[in-house]
C-alpha cells in the first residue's frame, strides 16, 4: 500500500483552434480551496459504488458511491493539516499560499480514470480559442491502493505529467491491509491472528489530533462530505428522517468518538500524505528560489505564470529536508525514497484484543547485512501458536536427491528424485547431481565420492585362501611322493618306470603347483611378467618329461634289435628331448617379454561401481601362442600314450599316463571358454583353478598307483612280477 505524488504541466495541442471545449461532463470535487498553487489529492473516501449500466447508444450515468471509509477521510484531514501547516509557515514558500482540490475515487480502477482527467481539466467546460493550458492542479496526492494509482500514472504519463475455514494457515499481509483495524475487530481476527507483513513505519504528526477533532459542519455548511462524514459518524441525519433517525444538531464531540478518523496511533499513510504535502512544498520552495530556511522572516519568492513539469520534477529529486519528527525525507536516482518498512505482527492482548506489535525492520539505506533486523520479541504464527509452520510446497531435498519439477505445478513444487549410482548431490535442494570422477563412486547415500572398491584376488579372502592352501598341499604331496621314490629308488619299479625322468616330472610338478602362487595378490609390474611365463615354462618342463617317458616306452617294447632299443631308449636322448622342449618354450616367454610384456592394469570398464586390477597380457599372441605349445605336447602325450595301450598289463604305466592327459585336456578344454567370459578376479580363480587341477591330474594318475605298490602291497614290487608276461619282449 503506498502513496505517490503525480506532477502536473502544459499540455494541449499547439495548433490553434477555433473553440477548445471539454468533451463529456466535468468532474467536481468533494472538498477544495484555492490557493496559488493547487495540489490534488485522490482518495477512496467511499468504497461502494453504483455501476452505471452501459448500453452504448446513450451517455453514461455519472458513477455513483456510498459508505464512508473514516480511515480515508483521516488521510484527507491529515493532508489539509499539512497544507495549512505549510501556509503558516514564514520560512516554506513564504508569501506563496497552496489550494487543494480532492476527489474521491469509489475505489474503483474506472473511477479513477475519470479523477485524473477530472484533475487535469478542471471544472472549466471551455478553453477559448485554444487549448494550451495548464493543468488545474500542479501535484496529485495518489490513492493508496497500487492498481488505482496504476491507472491514474499511465492516463497522467500522456499529457508528460511524471509521477507519496481458513483457520491454521500462515497469512502473510500486503502493505494495502496488515494495519486495517477493522480487519482485526471483526470477524476475521481468530482467522487473522499471527499474521505477518511489511507496512510503512509508524509516525507521530505534532497537532494532527487536535485539528481532526476541530472537524466540524459548521466550518462549511455546503460541504456534503463533512456532512456525510458527521452523520456516518454520530449514526444522526441533518434532514429530517423517516425511519426514526435522530437529528444532528453539530454540536456531538469528536474526542467521544473512538474510530479510524480519530486514531492517530496508527500514523503510516498518514505520514505518507504528510510528507508528499512537504515534499512538493520543498520543491516548489526551492524552484520558486524562496530564501533558505533560517534566514529572515521576511522572504519572498520568484513568482512564475508558468510553472515547467520538467523543472518541478527536478527539484523533487534533489529536495532533502527533516520534519519536525526527525525523519529525512529524500529520494535516489531513479526518484524512489529510501525503503524502510516495519515488520508487524497480529497478536492478542491479556483482553483479546488483535493488536499491532513491529517485530522487526527493514531499512534499505543501511549497509548490507544490516537492513533487516529482528527486534527480539516473540513471534506469534498461524493460529496463535509460537512455533513457527512449514511454508513450502515440498520439503527439501537432503543431499543424495535432486529436484525434478512437477508438471503443472508451480517451480516451488518438486519431487526428490535420488541421484544415479555414480552419481552425488552434497548439499540440500540441488537441480542437478554431478557425476564422479573415474577412480570414484558414490557412496551409500549418494552425498559424496569416495574412491571405488579396487578388487583383485587375495590371500585375505576365502577364494584366494583356499586355492593358496589347495596349491601348497599339491606341493607338500609331490614333496612327499618324492620323499617316496627316493627312499625306494633302488627297487624294481621304481628302476623300471625311469627314475631319472620321474625325479624331474615330481620337481615339475611342484613348480606346477607352486607357480598358481604367483596368480595371487595385487598385480604388480614383476608378477604380472612372473605368472603366465613361470605357468607356461613348467607345464612345458612337466609335458616334456611325459612325453619323453610314453616315447621311451614304446620305443622299448616295440623295438626289433637290442642295439635299436638301448639307443632309443639312452638316458641322454632322453635328457636332450627334454631339454629342447622347455627351451623353446623359454624362447617363446623372452620373445613376449621383450616385445609386449603383460602389465598391471586398472580396468574400469567391466564394473562402473569398482576398478577390477588384473594384468593386461600385453600381447594375446605370446599368451596364446604359449598356452597352444603346452597343448600341442598335452596331445603328443596322449598320442604316444595311447599308443602304448596294450603294452603288458603287470607293467603298463602309459594305461595311467593316458588318463592323465584325457584329464588334463579336458581340463584346459573347458578353461578357455571359462577364462573368456570371467569377469573381474573370476578370470584369475579359473586359471588357478586350471592349473591346480591339471596338475592334481597328472600328479594322481600317474603317480598314486607306484605309492600304493610301493607302500601298501611292497610283494608286487619285485622283478618278477614286474617281468611276469613280459619275458619274452
């Protein structure tokens, strides 16, 4: 709720014309005074009016309004007493007398178009033979109400004219109603209470009391308004009535009365009509250029016949003066007055009454920080209760959710929608989650990044730990069955299944095992380079010695001469057939170290939600290519042996070393397929894996019967029973 001032100029066209006359009816003040300047003043004095009905082939009724509004006519006394403080003033405007002219405009958006014209023109039907002229009044005090003065700003703004069960629900008061004592006497006060809103400051006007109780009829018997205001007042007719009304006499007392006119404990608008009155003064004082105040008593003033709106308007921006209260009056750049506002706050008195009670301020000529301040005192909320209510449409969202606006609804209203894995929101209400750099994942809540899981296949967890305990128990018994063997090396089937080729099928046996160590714990540089080479040299070793023993075997028993047999069959031959095989195989491993070696990798793209460390092959040739040469001996191996199938049953060792290689191929058969499509540490178990049981294969195939003759049936193992059926080859 404010109240502007509109200044006034020339206008009219500048081309001559034969007659100027106004077009429709003039307008007609309630109250005026002429003075050698006239300041207009709109107010909605009565708040009821009479549509006229419009049919568009006849003029229209004149707009006719009703009931009073005694806060409003207040504001029209308080501006007359400005007026009249100014006149007898020797120091503002000495010399200089003000006239006022008020209308009064129903409240009504319509009727104040018809004001502002009424304004401009006057009463005045005919201009002469020219319509260059000057407005009737050189200022307007505008209506309190912003859509009226709205109106009235752009009709003025042509003519170049610039311009002082609703109950529990938190109501927050525009300007225009959180200080309307009739809303907090009647009805509406239990709805009402613990409302809050911004209003004008409140003021004390020295003498306003006692000139609004001078109010009287009898200061001019013609006037309708002070009639109408005197019968509203005291509930009594000037005329005569007939429905039992009694007669004012003019006589009542307004200090009997206590109503909105007579309050002056409440100054806000009023102050606002107070110091618009002042502020034109001090801007026509200073462009009329009248003496300083404080100087002689005797000062005059440049009188002027036309008074320029431009210049007006300039000296209104650059008036800066103090009333006798103490507050500055003044205006920026841009003609606007410092914001100061008090924050008011509906509450009930120990009576129940609904009283206004400034729990706080605003000032905007104040540093930052410091404009707005609360005061202290308690604050009352809706339905009087001291704890202050929710108002949002949503609550917020805490951190690990997002907004997403709800269609149709206003941006106040949202969803919390949580955040994406991978994704996080670290504060309350945040539009958008930022996603997570690469090596991080959000955490439970998705209030934060945290770096993601790293996964590899350890001692410290039960996978890992089992195929380290199955590969040092492969190991501890291929020591123990070597522990065996030496013991017995002396017997016959220890002689005849070739001892020398055994002891180093047993030492790579044990690599074998020992070597899925390295498949364990974090990759690093040397075991990503140490596992598949030491994998690929020892099985080469262990097929090796296989191969040499099937090849051996049948050599002898399929030889036609003595002298072929010992030579097919010498232990160097042997050594060297070995010896070749695992070199090429180290060939191979020096080659795919030299030229592409396998490497730590950190890979991110299997799992978005950890990084799996394993070891890049570096070149998949040199890893296939080694894994192929193994297979391609595990073959000849199972060739020869087969091969040796009907050898004597008392001495058939190829019988075992054929279920061995049936074991292992298998075994690798399936490890490729497994080995492809394993995801994460799963690769690395199922080549342990592979290897353990590959290993266990040969291991109890081809050794596990020897150590039962051996130690549980030792009357087999003599050389005739070994010779048995096979004297005679």
């Amino acid at each position: 709720m404010f109240l502007f001032v509109f200044f006034l100029g020339a206008f009219g066209a500048e081309e001559d014309m034969v007659l100027c006359e106004m077009l429709g009816r003039p307008e007609f003040p309630l109250l005026s005074k002429e003075g050698d300047i006239t300041i207009g003043g709109v107010f909605y004095i009565q708040k009821e009016m009479m549509k006229p009905s419009l049919s568009f082939t006849d003029a229209p009724e004149p707009l006719i309004c009703s009931r009073m509004k005694m806060r409003q006519f207040h504001f029209v006394q308080t501006m007359i007493f400005a007026i009249q403080e100014i006149n007898n003033s020797s120091s503002l405007l000495p010399n200089i007398s003000i006239g006022y002219t008020v209308f009064d405009n129903c409240a009504s958006t319509l009727y104040s178009s018809s004001v502002v014209m009424g304004l401009i023109n006057g009463q005045e039907r005919t201009l002469g033979q020219t319509c260059s002229g000057q407005s009737s009044v050189h200022a307007i005090i505008g209506p309190s109400d912003s859509s009226s003065s709205i109106g009235m700003l752009q009709i003025a703004g042509l003519f170049q004219i610039p311009l002082q069960n609703l109950t529990g629900l938190q109501w927050v008061g525009s300007e225009s109603w959180i200080t309307e004592s009739p809303l907090a006497t009647k009805g509406y006060s239990g709805i009402l209470t613990g409302s809050l809103g911004f209003t004008l400051r409140k003021a004390k006007i020295p003498g306003l009391r006692e000139f609004l109780l001078q109010v009287n009829p009898s200061q001019d018997p013609h006037n309708n308004l002070v009639r109408e205001f005197w019968e509203a007042t005291f509930g009594c007719s000037f005329q005569p009535s007939l429905h039992g009304q009694s007669q004012c006499s003019g006589s009542e007392r307004l200090e009997d009365i206590n109503n909105p006119f007579t309050d002056v404990s409440e100054l806000r608008i009023s102050n606002n009509v107070y110091k618009a009155v002042y502020a034109v003064a001090h801007a026509l004082h200073n462009m009329l250029k009248c003496g300083q105040s404080g100087e002689a008593v005797n000062q005059s003033c440049i009188w002027k016949d036309f008074l320029e709106p431009k210049e007006l308007v300039k000296h209104l921006q650059d008036v800066n003066f103090t009333l006798q209260s103490g507050e500055t009056v003044g205006f920026d750049e841009n003609g606007d007055p410092a914001a100061t506002y008090e924050l008011l706050n509906w509450k009930r008195n120990q009576a129940g009454d609904t009283v206004f009670v400034a729990v706080g301020s605003y000032d905007a000529s104040l540093p930052n920080g410091k404009q707005f301040i609360m005061n202290g005192i308690n604050t009352t909320w809706a339905a009087g209760s001291p704890k202050r209510p929710q108002s949002v449409c949503s609550e917020s969202c805490l951190p690990g959710f997002r907004q997403a606006v709800i269609k149709g609804k206003p941006i106040c209203c949202f969803s919390c929608i949580a955040c994406a894995d991978g994704e996080i929101s670290n504060s309350s209400n945040s539009a958008e989650c930022s996603q997570c750099p690469l090596e991080y994942w959000s955490n439970e809540d998705h209030s934060q990044c945290v770096p993601k899981v790293i996964e590899f296949l350890s001692y410290g967890e039960t996978m890992g730990a089992l195929l380290a305990a199955f590969s040092l128990v492969g190991a501890s018994l291929t020591l123990g069955i070597s522990c065996v063997f030496f013991r017995f090396r002396h017997t016959p089937l220890i002689k005849a299944s070739n001892s020398e080729l055994s002891f180093l099928l047993l030492f790579s046996l044990t690599l074998c095992f020992l070597c899925s160590l390295t498949f364990i714990g974090r990759p690093s540089e040397w075991s990503c380079m140490l596992r598949h080479t030491a994998f690929g040299i020892t099985f080469v070793l262990c097929m090796s010695c296989i191969l040499a023993k099937t090849m051996a075997v049948v050599n002898a028993f399929n030889a036609n001469r003595p002298s072929n047999t010992v030579l097919q069959c010498s232990a160097p031959l042997q050594r060297t057939s070995v010896l070749s095989c695992t070199l090429l195989q180290v060939l191979v491993c020096v080659l795919w170290l030299t030229l592409a070696p396998p490497f730590p990798y950190k890979n991110t793209d299997h799992a978005t939600e950890r990084i799996i460390l394993e070891c890049d092959l570096g070149s998949p040739i040199g890893f296939w290519a080694v894994l192929g040469y193994i297979g391609l001996l595990a073959v000849l191996c199972f060739v020869f042996a087969f091969l040796a199938r009907k050898l004597p049953d008392n001495f058939n060792e190829a019988k075992f070393i054929t279920f061995s290689m049936l074991i292992f191929c298998a075994v690798w058969i399936t490890f490729i397929p497994a080995y492809v499509s394993s995801p994460g540490k799963f690769t690395v178990a199922v080549e342990i894996f592979a290897i353990l049981a590959s290993s266990y294969g040969l291991l109890l195939c081809i050794f596990a019967p020897k150590c039962f003759i051996i130690v549980l049936k030792p009357e087999l193992n003599t050389k005739k029973h070994l010779m048995g059926k096979t004297g005679s080859h």
